[in-house]
C-alpha cells in the first residue's frame, strides 16, 4: 500500500491566505488563482452530503460487464456492512484510499455538474471519490486518481436494510 | 529464506480445527496439518495481501528455481497429474517419461500447510474476491468483494481444489513465490498461472504433499 500525505486542508487554507496576502502586498495579481478555487469548491453537490449516512454493503468492479453482479454482491455484504456516520461539521466520517484512518469528508460540486465526495479541497481533489450514480440506496463511486482507481475498481455502496 | 515448516500442532491448535480436520478427512483428504481457525477457512488468504496492487498477466518467474521449467521428475503419477511439494516451492505438472513442468509457488505459511490428494472442482479467469474480515478490520476502505482483474489477489487465475478452500491460483504479489505467506493456497505468478491453466483440464488428479519424498 503507498502511504502517502493526506491534505491538510487547514494548513491549505492557511497556505492560501499567504499567498493572498503575499500577493497584495507584493501588489501584483497572483491571487486568483486562489479565487478561482473557492468558486469553483461552491457548486452545490447532486444530492446533500448527510444522504450518505447509514450502513452500506459495499462491493467493487472494473469491467462494466461485472457491475450487475457486484450490485447483487454489495447487498450481500450487508453482513459487514461499511457504516458512514454523521461528522461534526456536517460532513460524514468516511476512509480515503490506502489509509486506515477515518476523515470528515463532504460532497462537492463542480463547474461542469459533477459530484466529489472527498476532503475539503476544490472538487477533483487526487483524494477525492467521483460519485457516478446515486439514488438513495445506490452510490456508485470512483477513485479520481486513476492509479488507485485501477487498483480498486469502481465502488458500489448498497443500503442495507434497518 | 525457506523456513522448516512446523508438522506439530499444539492441542489448543488441534482442538480448534477438529471439525476442519473430520470435514477434509471426509472430503479424501489427509487431516490438514493446520492450525486454522473455521473463520479463517472461509476465505483463502488475509496476511500480507495487498488488494488492489496490479500485477498483470504477462508477469512469469524469469529466472532461478523458481522459474517454469522442464525437470527430471521421477513419479508413479500418471502425465497430467499436478504434484504439489509444498516444503520445497514447487509445483509439478507430470508430463511422464520421468518428465515434469515445474513451477514456483507460494505456499501456506507455518500451521497453514496440509497434504491430500483432491480434484480439480472448478476453474476460474480472473476469479473473484472476499477479503477476509481481518483483513477488513485492517484496512476498512477495502470492499468486502471485488470482481476479479488485475489488482485483485487471486489473480489472474484459479483451479479450485475439491471441495476445499483452498485454490491454485495466480498473484498480484509475484515476488512472493517461493515463500510460505498463504492460508493453505498454492500462488504462482499470473503469467505461471495462466499457463498451468490452460495445461490442467477440470477432473484434473492433484497431489498434495507436504514433506519432500524420501
């Protein structure tokens, strides 16, 4: 498993305001690049982040030709099911790839209508999951790196039953 | 590298895989010198795997022992039978006139290893995947099933022993070949494996053995 650093989205922000600060008093116009990350992280999501909460049978896939099947798979894994609670800042506690820590994570929107679930970060974060599908007892999600998403295929998360 | 692999169980260890041990005797197996606990025997593998880690199907041991090749093999086995020596690492696929392919394999690690004699059940491309709960507990972003493909731990390929858990099948962990890591199944590298699969026919003859013949 690769170990790698997760975003400190505090220390980013912190970063931005430096270099926005920086940029003012240096005078010049390197600041919009920073602004034009915080509109593009104010898309409204597809769905609200709290709808992922409960308990998911959670299955994955990498040829289209399996994804029925690990639909059906999902479902059965309500036995050990993958349970995503509420976070404190409206967020839900969730894992990011190869980390066995759980992060508050958020859904985001982009420009162009798609979902990320992931940290606080412009949507398409490395980190981030793209949500593909969603209904409320069907996610289907992907990794946004395509390295780690051809390691563990696309996700399938199924509701369990209450 | 090799280590001697343990031959004893301890009571507690025998005690626990008691009900193991009548259900392979019953399934024509010799009692599987194993300390494995029935949980375990649900899935094929938990220590040291890492799901999602590529290893494609063109991977083959290229080089040294372990590396596929024809050997001198002297057998009373008919050609066609597979002849596991799991403490020395290989596989054999008896080809007769004192003729084997042999290939590296990975095997069950100390109190994981067993002996019997079994049929091919089942063949599989690219078989599916349940990571074991420990496994889970360890690594809880993982999926609790994953379709087979290349970053899947089975790998490329599998030939399914019996009745049994336990499987021949390809990895994602190629360097492994050779050591003893598994849960009581036989790993070879994909490309090995591959191979091998389209060598063994369903109903194929396999021969477990744990200690090397004297």
């Amino acid at each position: 498993m690769t170990d790698r650093p997760l975003p400190r989205p505090g220390r980013r922000r912190n970063g931005a305001l430096l270099l926005g600060l920086a940029g003012v008093l240096a005078g010049c116009g390197s600041s919009p690049e920073v602004l034009e990350q915080s509109v593009a992280a104010s898309y409204p999501p597809a769905f609200p982040t709290g709808d992922l909460v409960g308990s998911w049978g959670i299955a994955s896939y990498r040829a289209e030709e399996d994804r029925d099947r690990t639909v059906e798979m999902a479902r059965q894994q309500c036995r050990l099911p993958y349970v995503i609670a509420q976070g404190p800042t409206d967020g839900v506690v969730m894992h990011v790839a190869d980390d066995p820590k759980t992060y508050e994570l958020k859904l985001k929107g982009s420009a162009d209508g798609r979902t990320y679930l992931g940290f606080e970060a412009p949507p398409g974060h490395w980190q981030d999951r793209e949500v593909l599908e969603y209904s409320k007892d069907l996610v289907v999600m992907r990794f946004v790196t395509p390295e780690v998403d051809t390691r563990y295929g696309t996700f399938v998360y199924v509701r369990c039953p209450e | 590298m090799r280590k001697a692999i343990s031959q004893v169980l301890s009571g507690s260890a025998r005690a626990a895989v008691a009900g193991l041990v009548l259900a392979a005797g019953l399934a024509g197996l010799q009692p599987a010198r194993a300390s494995v606990s029935q949980s375990v025997m649900q899935e094929t593998m938990q220590i040291g795997e890492e799901p999602g880690r590529i290893s494609t199907e063109e991977v083959v041991i290229q080089n040294g022992p372990f590396a596929r090749q024809l050997v001198f093999f002297r057998t009373s086995e008919q050609p066609g039978t597979v002849v596991v020596h799991t403490s020395e690492r290989f596989l054999y696929l008896v080809l007769g006139d004192n003729r084997a392919l042999r290939y590296g394999i990975g095997v069950g690690r100390e109190g994981f290893t067993w002996s019997g004699l079994v049929k091919v059940s089942r063949k599989a491309e690219w078989p599916d995947w349940y990571p074991p709960p420990e496994m889970i507990e360890r690594q809880p972003y993982l999926p609790r099933f994953m379709a087979g493909g290349p970053g899947n731990p089975m790998g490329s390929r599998a030939l399914y022993l019996g009745s049994t858990v336990y499987r021949i099948h390809g990895t994602n962990q190629p360097e492994t070949i050779g050591h003893a890591i598994s849960s009581g199944c036989f790993r070879l590298a994909n490309g090995d494996a591959i191979d091998l699969y389209e060598r063994v026919p369903l109903g194929a003859r396999v021969v477990i053995k744990h200690a090397p013949d004297l």
